[in-house]
C-alpha cells in the first residue's frame, strides 16, 4: 500500500465498523447536552488489544489530511442540510467552512497516540488521546452518521503504525432523512383524523420518493437487465445502486438511471460501502480496507475489466464523487 510516496505492508483490518457516538463528539456536534468525552469505545477488550498490540498499548497511529478533506466534501450536504436534530445545527454550516479551512493548513500527515484505557472495569474497551489529531477527529465527527476504520500497517523499518480513516455513512444518513430505504415496498396508511400534518407531509414524500424510485428502477433495468459483473439477469435479485449516495443527492440525481448500475446483492453491497468502485475505462478497484483473506473470497480481482458495464460521460461525473468520497482507497 503506498501511501503519499511511502510504502507500506497491510498486516491486519480491524473488521468492526466504529460508528462515532454522540458522547465522543465535540459540543458543536452533539445531538443531546453536555461537552462530550474524550473515551471511545472500540470494542471487546480481547479484541481491541489483539489489534493494538495487547493490554496497556500505547499505540502510534496517523490520519491524512487528504482524507480529512474527502470526509468533509462527503459530510458538506448533512452538515449544510442537516438530517439529525444536532444541538447547535445552526451553525454546522458556518462550523463546515471553519473546518475545511482549519484541515488546510495542517501537513499531510498527523501522526496521534491512542492509550488503552485499562482503569476502566468490565470488557468494554476504550482508547484515549490527548494528541491534536484525536481532538480533530472528535470535532470533525457527526454521531450516528461518521465512523472510523482502521488498518494494521508496517512501515519500511518493520515498525507496526495503526492508519486511521474518518467516512461518512451514508446508508445511516438516508435512514435519518427518510424512511424510504427501509420501507420501499410497504404499503403506508395516512388517519387524518389522528396524523399530524408534519406527519402527513412526511408521508407524502415518501410516496413521492418511492414513486421516483420505482422510475429510477426502470429506467435502470432498460439500460442493463443484468448484473454486469455475475451476469445474473433475475430482476429479483438485482438491486439498483445509486453511485453518488441517494442521501446526499439533489432531487434530480435521486431519479436519474445515469447515476446508477444494477448489481446483485454483494457487489450492491461491497459499492454502496465503498469497498469497490470502477474507473471510467470499466475495471475494477478494491479497496486496501478489507482484508486480503475476504478479498480472495470475493470471486474479483483488482483491475479486473468488466466489459458490459453501462458507461458514458454522465456515469463518469457520477463516478469520481464515488472514488472521491465514497470508495476507501
């Protein structure tokens, strides 16, 4: 893995989604009250010393600035048009601008300590940091809605260095603006008699997005009928993704069959989390964050070219939002 010149060997994956919680944040960020704590939970006690490097670690980790930036430009729709009832949402979008300036004058590299938190009881375990790039983390981050991933690496001197990357979620992000993900198909019932307007408009978008929905299918399945990495050309087992996220598309791109392929289940799954995208000449990347023993179960290879794949100049602008804020490279 080569990272800004340097090369590195991937050793491990730490394979838990660490979704940002609202306690961890900054003031700024919270949906309920108080400061936040500097303590994040990362996982069972076994399995976060496996991964760092066993009881009492004091663990060196870096993030990039590169990054950073990727996570904001990902984050600039929920931080301007937030999904979430935040405690101070009124000036995300001025705290948005702050931040994009702020990560601009750091160096491309921030190198962090996190320390194991063995004076807490029971077998949860946490991690703490009193270093800039931590506190940066907790003021970037949106609870509920971010999370972080991290890699096991070797530097050329066969030290270990833990590279830590702040996404965006933006499958938790579509499921805070709108039930639809979740209720695509279901028949909903409006009581007038005992719904409150907010709520009949709720579920009048819904209908309406749902309606979209169904279009965008369509629209999609004339195009490409298939899944043009199985091939598996059953409608019911196809799903159609969207390339740049549903969450944090315009009206317009929500519907529009250019953004998106139809892909069976895993690949639906393995793009919508960014663990794959495409090139604009059809091949395949994968991402450095699963680990290569997942990798080799997948039935792709990097660089692997898929020749039916639906591609044209519109696709191509969709696709480098994609590589850009979804896909983990």
């Amino acid at each position: 893995m080569n990272i800004l010149g340097e090369n590195f060997k991937v050793k491990d994956v730490f394979n838990a989604t660490l979704t940002v919680p609202d306690c961890f944040v900054k003031r700024q960020n919270k949906i309920g009250e108080g400061n936040g704590e500097a303590k994040l939970y990362v996982a069972n006690k076994d399995v976060m010393r496996q991964f760092y490097g066993g009881e009492g670690f004091n663990a060196k980790c870096f993030i990039l600035k590169q990054d950073l930036l990727a996570y904001m430009y990902a984050m600039e729709t929920e931080y301007k048009k937030p999904s979430q009832d935040y405690h101070q949402k009124e000036n995300l979008p001025q705290l948005w601008q702050e931040r994009i300036q702020k990560i601009n004058s750091l160096p491309n590299i921030i190198e962090f300590y996190i320390k194991d938190q063995t004076q807490i009881q029971g077998p949860r375990g946490y991690v703490n940091s009193y270093d800039e790039a931590y506190q940066l983390i907790r003021e970037l981050s949106l609870p509920l809605v971010s999370y972080i991933s991290a890699l096991q690496l070797v530097d050329k001197f066969g030290q270990i260095i833990y590279y830590w990357k702040l996404f965006a979620d933006f499958e938790a992000i579509a499921d805070k603006r709108t039930a639809l993900v979740y209720t695509y198909g279901k028949k909903v019932t409006i009581d007038a008699r005992r719904t409150t307007k907010k709520e009949i408009h709720k579920n009048e978008e819904i209908r309406k997005a749902r309606i979209g929905q169904g279009k965008y299918r369509e629209a999609l399945l004339l195009e490409c009928p298939f899944c043009p990495i199985t091939m598996i050309n059953d409608e019911r087992l196809l799903i159609a993704s969207h390339i740049k996220p549903w969450a944090v598309s315009t009206d317009t791109e929500k519907i529009d069959s250019k953004n998106g392929f139809m892909l069976s289940p895993l690949y639906d799954k393995l793009f919508d989390r960014g663990f794959i995208t495409f090139t604009n000449d059809r091949k395949i990347l994968i991402s450095n964050w699963l680990s290569p023993q997942n990798v080799s179960r997948l039935g792709i290879k990097e660089n692997q070219f898929v020749q039916l794949l639906p591609m044209d100049d519109q696709r191509k602008a969709y696709l480098q939002f994609h590589r850009n804020s979804v896909f983990k490279g």
